[in-house]
C-alpha cells in the first residue's frame, strides 16, 4: 500500500531502478546515487615514498570479492608489491590468513583493522590504487572516497556505479579471477606519473558526477516537485 501510493520511488543504482520497476510497475522511479563531500579530505596529506602498495578497504566479508583478491596477488607478475587490507577483523579474517598461508603470501599481504579519520585517507593517498572487487554492491562508498584523494580505482561492474569510470581513470571488471589478474598486471605496471594522471581524472570525474556540490541539486528538484 506504501508502495502504491507514493509519488516517487528512489533507487541508487540502474539495476535497483530496474528491480524496483520489476517489483512495483510504479511510473516514478528517480535515480540519484550515492554523494560524496569532496572537501572532507584533510587539508594536509602524509605521502610516504618508502613502499608501493595495493589497498583494500572495506567491511571484510565474501561478497566484497577479497578470497578472489588474495587469489590474483598470488597470480600476478610484479611479485613484490604488497596488499594492505584495512577493515575491523572477524572469523571470515581468520579463514582468510590461513589461504594467504596456503600461497605463501605472509609476507606480501598485511591487515591492519579498522583505519579512521586522516589516518585513512593517508593510507588511501599513498596507495597504487584501491582494489575493491566485489561481487554485489551499491555504490561503494570507498570507491568515491579513494577516487577524490586522487587514488585510482579498480571496482567491478557490480558495484552500481556509471561504466564512465572505466574511461576517467578508473577501471572496472567483472569480478572474475582472470580479469582481476589482468587489470592488476597493469596497474602495477604504471609509471608514477600514469598512476597520478589517472588519480586525477578520476577525481574529477567523481566530483562531477558523485559530489553533493555538484549534483546535490537533485535532491531538492525532487522534493520541490512533491
């Protein structure tokens, strides 16, 4: 009854404005995805030069696509580059370290818990790029977030967000090992100054399209038109 007699539905992604119409037959359906505050990034940055370094950040659960991650550092070329893996520690942790034991990784893959406040958004800023190959999500808010610190992101096409980002600095996969070991044999490939080109297109694009300052507008077109 809610359902029906609303004006507006409101779906964050294509495939939720999708699903949502296969539920409901309802006519409004509005797309707004998720937004972002550019400007919560700290005004200083700490860079460290010292290592070079993947990041995965997010809560640690299967469908966040770590298990495939842990896979493709055993598989990829450059086998000196290191993962950092940034979220709170739980069971699945454990079975995780013991298949990081299992390829000999110990010394390559580290966990580092939960990362808050700038101290977050330094170990984002120093990162090759942030690698989050999930298998469902909405959005991601990790993905805007390393992506306006200037950090190139590989995400998946499961993740809600506008396949642009795989043309501004971003890369986007299925969540599929094979193409999770290709994209990090590039990524690991870049220069310095490929990997801040594409930080900075990204960032761009992700003000211009995920930004409250930017697209926060349609929020009050909706609820001015009601």
């Amino acid at each position: 009854k809610l359902l029906k007699n609303s004006k507006y539905l409101h779906a964050i992604t294509p495939l939720e404005k999708e699903n949502l119409y296969k539920l409901t037959k309802h006519k409004q359906i509005v797309e707004i995805p998720n937004f972002i505050d550019h400007n919560i990034i700290p005004k200083t940055i700490k860079t460290n030069n010292q290592e070079e370094y993947l990041l995965f950040l997010s809560r640690l659960h299967p469908k966040k696509g770590l298990g495939l991650l842990i896979e493709a550092m055993h598989k990829i070329e450059n086998k000196k580059i290191k993962l950092k893996i940034v979220g709170s520690e739980n069971e699945y942790s454990d079975s995780l370290k013991i298949k990081i034991k299992e390829f000999g990784l110990e010394n390559r893959i580290e966990f580092f818990g939960g990362v808050f406040g700038s101290e977050k958004f330094d170990i984002y800023a120093n990162a090759k790029a942030l690698v989050l190959p999930s298998f469902s999500e909405a959005i991601g808010m990790v993905n805007l977030e390393a992506a306006i610190c200037k950090t190139p992101v590989l995400t998946t096409f499961n993740t809600g967000i506008n396949p642009e980002w795989n043309k501004n600095g971003g890369i986007m996969i299925k969540p599929e090992l094979d193409a999770l070991i290709a994209s990090l044999n590039e990524i690991t490939s870049w220069s310095n100054a490929e990997r801040n080109d594409r930080g900075e297109t990204l960032s761009n694009f992700t003000i211009n399209n995920y930004s409250w300052e930017k697209k926060g507008y349609l929020w009050d077109q909706l609820y001015n038109s009601l």
